[in-house]
C-alpha cells in the first residue's frame, strides 16, 4: 500500500502460524511436504471462499520448486496489500468523512 515490497519475514509479526508455512515451503521440498499449490491465493469473505490468481493464468500454474521464492513474495504481498484493500479504503473513507464532518 505504500510501495514497499513486502516479502515473508514481515510476514512473522503479523501472522506466526501462517509465516511458518510459507518458510516451511521455502526451506523444504515441495514434493515432500506433499503440496500441490498453483499460482492463487484463497479470500474468505463472509463464509465465501473466491480464489484468485496472484499473476495471469495463475489457476493453471503450479508451484514448485523453481518458483516457490516468487510464489510465497506473491502471497505475502496479496495477503498484507491487496486482500485488505478494501477494508483499509472502507476505513480511509470512514476517517474522511469523520474529519470533513466537523
């Protein structure tokens, strides 16, 4: 949000659990871990689950060793920008239309 990129070390004083997943696929093989993970990430909005692709045709690519830094950069990123987008703008407006109020 304020153009800083993130990566999955910011990740650890937001969410410890979810920060050890994305080092556990960093530092292990994925094949062993027994991950089948593609390019999406999951948004759970009032009990609905949408997913979404975190680069174009993400659906169809799957992660893998190769690619698993840019995978886990790209779910940091969706996970603390892009999948509370809009409750921050929701917050931003709330805060504006309180100061323009008074």
């Amino acid at each position: 949000m304020l153009g800083i990129k993130v990566n999955h070390s910011d990740m650890q004083s937001i969410d410890p659990d979810y920060f050890k997943n994305l080092k556990m696929i960093l530092d292990y093989n994925l094949d062993d871990l027994g991950l089948e993970l593609t390019m999406t990430a999951e948004n759970e909005t009032f009990g609905r689950i949408e997913v979404v692709d975190l680069i174009p045709n993400g659906k169809k690519i799957p992660v893998n060793d190769t690619n698993k830094k840019q995978y886990v950069q790209l779910m940091c990123h969706h996970k603390m920008t892009t999948a509370i987008k809009k409750q921050v703008s929701e917050e931003d407006e709330k805060i504006l239309m309180r100061a323009t109020a008074n």
